[in-house]
C-alpha cells in the first residue's frame, strides 16, 4: 500500500494501472475508519482494479459553530487499517494541497442541497460537491462509493455527477450499523456511555417506522409521528422527514413511491443523522 500526500504523485502512482486499464476504484472519506467506511472499501475491490482512498477532513463542508477543529483525527489507525483492508493507495493531501492560495471556484448544488441537512448545515453541501468533484478530478476513478447514512450527500453527489457529465459510476452502499442499531459514524466517539445509550432513540425510531410501513401504514403523518414518538430521549432533534427518495421533496400520503425517512440530531453536544428507506 502507498501513502501518497500530493496530487503530483498521485497522477504518477495512477497512470501505470491506468495505461494497464486497470479499473479505478475510490471511496472518499474524512478519516477516523470504522466498519462503515472499511465496507465501502470491500465493495471497492470487489468492484475495481485498483482501490484509492481519500483522507481529508475538509473544511469547506464545515460551518463556523462547527467541529471542524475537533473532528477526530487518527491517520497512523486509519493507514493500518486500509493496509489490513487491502486498499492501494491512501490519499492524505493537507489541506494546501487540496486549497492551495487564491482557491474560490466552487460548485453549487441546486434542490436537492435545500432541505434536510442543507436547511441547518448552509453551505454544507456546497462544500461537499466542491470537494468530491476535486477529489474525483484527483483520482479520476472509474467507480466512487458512498455510504447511505450519508442520504442526502449520496444525493447531491449523483445529481452533480450527472449535471457535470461526470464519467464516474456513483455506488451506494447500506448503512453499517453497530449490533444494537446505532449508525456507525466516526463522531460516535464523542458520545458517553449515558449519551451512546439515548443516542440509539435515533435508530429506535426509524427502525419504528419500517416496521410500520411493512404492516401496511402508508400515512406519512403516522409514519414521520411514530418514528418521532421514540426521540424524547435527544437532546435537540433538528428534524425527522419523510422525502421521495429522488427528489428529496416531502412524501406525499399515501405512500406510492420509495421515500426516505430521514433524521438529524443532538445528543448532547453531538450532532448524529441517519436515515432508513420505505419501499
Ligand atoms: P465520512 O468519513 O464520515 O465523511 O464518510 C466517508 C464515507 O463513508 C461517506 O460516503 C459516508 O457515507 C460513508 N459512511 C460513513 N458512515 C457509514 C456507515 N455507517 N455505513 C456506510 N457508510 C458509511
């Protein structure tokens, strides 16, 4: 495995595999690996030649109130994680290298960055599609992998795809849960044992709500109250919606189309989404 820090280098490290044909594959992420990321990883080699993975915490996907200072950070973990994992390139570019002086050409995302996160998070998307396609202009991977925990950037990362002619395959994979539900998600390390514990009230609810809709429910007020019934035990919920899985746009009952049940909250300082699909 090689750790590659520049994009100089990582055109070089890629251009053999690529003169060979070799099928690239790349799973962006911001670090601090968990089996969520590491299964990205397994559908990457399954998928492709040659499996990059980015580490880089980006700062233009955070706002100023924000825990970009604090994001949990361990790169020797996540190195020999990736090495176990069998990746063959990690990408570790600063934050110069991916910014360098005078960067200010951005890419906007339209609808479907408005709701859900994009209403509390402003900016937030703009600041992922502005990374993912630098990313992916970096590694110019044949196939990308993204994790369906994050829904709504799985979204904004497809539609850009398509918008830009992008010549990449977006792959979706299933969320990855701990065994008692909870969402794997690198910032479950802030959490307490006491906040781990409401912490699951998330999961709880939308877990609710499927087995709802599999009995037949398709009211989404019934659905969206149900799964909000268990999430007391947050500290600040931001929201729980019920979106067509598309558009992004609120469900309309009844339920005829795949939507998604979607959630953001606080557990005390810790902001954690997750999200399930009703088909
Ligand atoms: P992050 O490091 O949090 O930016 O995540 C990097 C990638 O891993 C994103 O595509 C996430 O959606 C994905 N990911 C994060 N947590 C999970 C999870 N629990 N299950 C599946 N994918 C995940």
């Amino acid at each position: 495995m090689q750790t590659i820090t520049t994009v100089a280098e990582l055109r070089r490290a890629l251009a053999s595999d690529r003169r060979a044909g070799k099928r690239v594959g790349f799973v962006p992420t911001m670090g601090y690996l968990h089996d969520g990321h590491l299964t990205l990883v397994e559908a990457s080699r399954l998928q492709s030649d040659v499996t990059v993975v980015s580490v880089f915490v980006n700062p233009t996907q955070f706002g100023p109130n924000e825990d970009l200072s604090t994001y949990p950070r361990d790169f020797a973990r996540d190195e020999k994680l990736c090495r176990d994992a069998n990746v063959d390139i990690v990408f570790a570019p600063d934050a110069r290298e991916v910014y360098p002086g005078r960067f200010e050409t951005f890419i906007e995302p339209g609808e479907l960055a408005k709701p859900l996160c994009g209403a509390f998070r402003p900016g937030h998307f703009r600041g992922v599609a502005t990374v993912v396609c630098k990313l992916f202009n970096m590694v110019q991977p044949d196939i990308a992998f993204f994790g369906q925990k994050d829904f709504q950037q799985c979204a904004v990362v497809r539609h850009m795809a398509v918008d830009l002619n992008l010549p990449i395959e977006i792959v979706t994979v299933p969320t990855v849960r701990e065994a008692d539900g909870l969402a794997m998600s690198s910032r479950n390390r802030y959490l307490s044992e006491e906040e781990r514990r409401r912490a699951l009230a998330i999961s709880r609810g939308l877990f609710a709500a499927v087995d709802s809709f599999r009995a037949g429910e398709r009211e989404v007020e019934k659905l969206v109250s149900l799964a909000k019934g268990h999430l007391d035990e947050v500290d600040r919920l931001q929201y729980v919606e019920l979106v067509d899985q598309d558009t992004l746009k609120a469900a309309e009952s009844p339920l005829c189309r795949p939507a998604a049940m979607c959630a953001a909250a606080y557990v005390g300082s810790t902001r954690l989404i997750d999200n399930v699909i009703l088909a």
